[in-house]
C-alpha cells in the first residue's frame, strides 16, 4: 500500500503543456486574490489582512512546482509583518525529525548538515531549493517550524494491517481520526481504482466496504489528523498567535482532509489557500473547494533558470510504490501517453536501472538528450512491459 501514501490530487508532476494550462488560468488572473465562496476578488491587503487574523492559515502546493513555493514565501513574509507571533509546519517533516528542525532554526546547521539530517533524498526527495528559501526565512526571523508529518513506515503499516492493529505505544502520538465523510470516502475511491489491475478498455470497479480500500482511507485520515494536530497543539498549547501550514494541496481541496480533522479537534478559526496556475479545470472552482485563490501564470512561462526550461518532460503524476514508482495521473496529449503508459502502471526499470524513488525517474528523464529514446519498464497488473520514450530532436510542443 505505499504507493497509495501520496497527496491526494498532486504529486511530482512531469508536464509542459502550455496551451492546455493557458486555457484556465481566465478564472483567476495572475496576480489576483479571489474568494471562492463568493466569486469575490480581494486587494492584496484585505486578504493579508484577513490571513493574519487567523489562527490557522493552510497553503496548498503542488511539491514539484517551483512557483507555488515562491508564492508560499511570499505569503509567509506578509503575514509576519502582520503578525510575529507565527509557527510554519511542514507537511515534508515527520515528527520524529522535530528536534532537528529546533536545531536548523538554533542556528548550529548548515544548509547541507540540515538536509542530510533530515534525510531529505529520501523522506521528501522533491527539489530542496524549492524549500530552502522558506526555511531560511525562518531561521533569519527565529519562527518555529513544526514536523507535521508521520514516517512513511506508519501509513504502510495502516495501509497493510488497519489503524487498530497499531500498538498505541507505536502511532506517533496520533489520536483517532474523525470518521470519513461520505464525499471523501467517494474522492479516494476515485483515486484507489486507479490502482487496480484492470484488463484495456475493463471498468475498474469495486465495492467501497473492499477492507483494502477501508484500509487505504484510514491511512489517508491518519496523515490528515498528524498535521490537523501539529496546527492545533501550535496554536493551543504552544499559543502562537497564527501557525502556517506548507501542505500539498489535496489535503485541504474539498475541505476533507486537514481542516475536518482540525474542526474535529476543536474551534479554529481557519483559511485554506489554493494557488491556481491553470493546472486544474475552471469547473473545478467552486465553494468549499478552498477558501481563497491566488492567480498565477503556468509554470513554463516562468524564465528563471531553476525552472530548466529545456529539460525533458514526459507528463505524469508520480508517487513512490512497493515495487517501484508509480503513474497516478498522464496529461493528455503528452510524451508519456504518447508511449504507451497508462495510469495505474509502476514503473520499475529506466534506462535498464531499478528505480524506488520518485527522483530516481524524475533525474533520468529531465538530462535526456533532445532525440534519444529513453526505454522504460513498468508493470501493468501481472504483466511487465517494455516502453520507449522517443524525446523529440526539436523542442516539443508540449513544453
């Protein structure tokens, strides 16, 4: 079940294509703050201004988009103008890695005796420089940061045996999780059948009481409660003023995740913020999705250079699996659907080379030489395939 212990909607997200991000950022300018609920936009301060205000202020990000990481800098810098009295978490900490966080801040690590402290390849793997800048925001102004996360071995051992099989001595402090709401229980059977081993053009169907699939929810309730519970031990028990939480995005879209396990644990007065690049369709903007949008252009019009604008893309959502790394999501039109994958596949092999982490294909994929082909091996159900990505001589289209 490890690869079933990935953010929700995001993941690492190998894409380029312009034209089809292009067409949905309409709905939230570049630049803008709009209120869902509402349909209102927001001037800058007003929404600083109400963020502030908060308790709880959580901001959704797609891991792998370097964009969404400059804006969640951004924000955090405004609100501590606002209001000092402030405390991050990060979803990409588990709570183990506490007392090393206490010592970055401290000030008695460098920047490579902290990543490798954290074990960060390995934990996280997502591009460090991504989140560097925010942790050293924190170190310059002294503002706590908070493991918010679980070891992976615990979501594991959920998605193997259950929840009640966990030793209370072994669950990291976790207190139940608020039952599933029927709109979640249906958004992650969406995402299990994905997995299924399917036969081509064979619905995936499956009955919602499988155990398997129970299993699968209550590892994703248990990651939702361990950061609902570092935001409300922060802003109770450690009485900071506003704690900020730096969380993928599909565990605040809908509401389901953190913020009902945080309305479970108490009264809290909560914002939950989504930056909208036009990765996800205009129809999917609606009330309760997330309380405020910002609007920002797609990432491939960012020219930074930390953007590796000529890097190689194949167009798939990846997260790590027992045998390999696997494909949750193909954008249309891409290299990848071009060669054959489909979602569901894991892939095991690259370039005739094992693979177990997400870096490992990401790495591979982004140094490919432009009209080389690059073989891939994935597993598909019981079957082991054989595919080749053909990298096009001239830039693609895609990107």
């Amino acid at each position: 079940m490890k690869g079933f212990a990935g953010s929700l909607l995001v993941g690492s997200l190998l894409v380029g294509n312009a034209a089809w991000a292009a067409t949905n950022t309409a709905c939230v300018a570049p630049g803008q703050w709009l209120h869902i609920s509402d349909n209102k936009k927001l001037t800058p301060t007003d929404a600083i201004r109400d963020l502030a205000a908060q308790q709880v202020v959580l901001l959704g990000e797609d891991h792998d988009n370097v964009q969404h990481h400059r804006w969640q800098l951004h924000t955090i810098a405004k609100l501590h103008a606002l209001q000092p009295d402030m405390a991050i978490g990060f979803e990409s900490f588990p709570r183990r890695l506490q007392p090393v966080l206490d010592r970055w801040i401290n000030g008695e690590l460098t920047e490579k005796e902290f990543l490798k402290a954290t074990d960060w390849e390995n934990i996280w793997a997502y591009d460090a420089n991504y989140y560097m800048p925010m942790f050293q925001f924190a170190r310059m102004h002294h503002i706590p940061i908070y493991a918010m996360n679980v070891d992976r071995s615990l979501i594991q051992r959920i998605g193997q045996n259950g929840w009640a099989s966990i030793p209370a001595e072994e669950r990291e402090g976790i207190s139940d999780p608020a039952p599933a709401t029927e709109e979640y229980v249906n958004s992650l059977a969406d995402i299990f059948s994905q997995h299924m081993p399917h036969n081509s053009g064979e619905q995936k169907k499956f009955n919602v009481t499988d155990p398997g699939f129970l299993r699968f929810v209550q590892s994703q309730q248990i990651w939702d409660r361990a950061m609902a519970e570092t935001a409300h031990r922060a802003v109770g028990q450690d009485k900071h003023r506003l704690f900020v939480g730096i969380v993928g995005a599909g565990h605040i879209m809908g509401g389901y995740g953190i913020p009902y396990q945080l309305k479970d644990l108490g009264d809290h007065t909560l914002r939950t913020l989504m930056p909208w690049d036009g990765a996800i369709d205009c129809d999917l903007l609606q009330p309760g999705l997330a309380d405020l949008a910002f609007g920002m252009t797609p990432p491939d019009k960012d020219n930074d250079a930390t953007q590796k604008k000529h890097r190689q893309m194949l167009g798939i959502y990846l997260e790590p699996s027992e045998k390999g790394i696997g494909v949750t999501k193909l954008v249309p039109g891409s290299l990848a659907e071009a060669m054959g994958m489909k979602t569901g596949d894991v892939i095991v092999q690259v370039a005739g080379s094992p693979v177990s982490k997400v870096n490992d294909v990401v790495d591979v994929v982004k140094n490919m030489p432009r009209g080389t082909w690059l073989p891939i091996t994935v597993q598909r159900g019981n079957k082991t395939l054989e595919l080749i990505a053909k990298f096009p001589p001239h830039k693609h289209s895609a990107e």
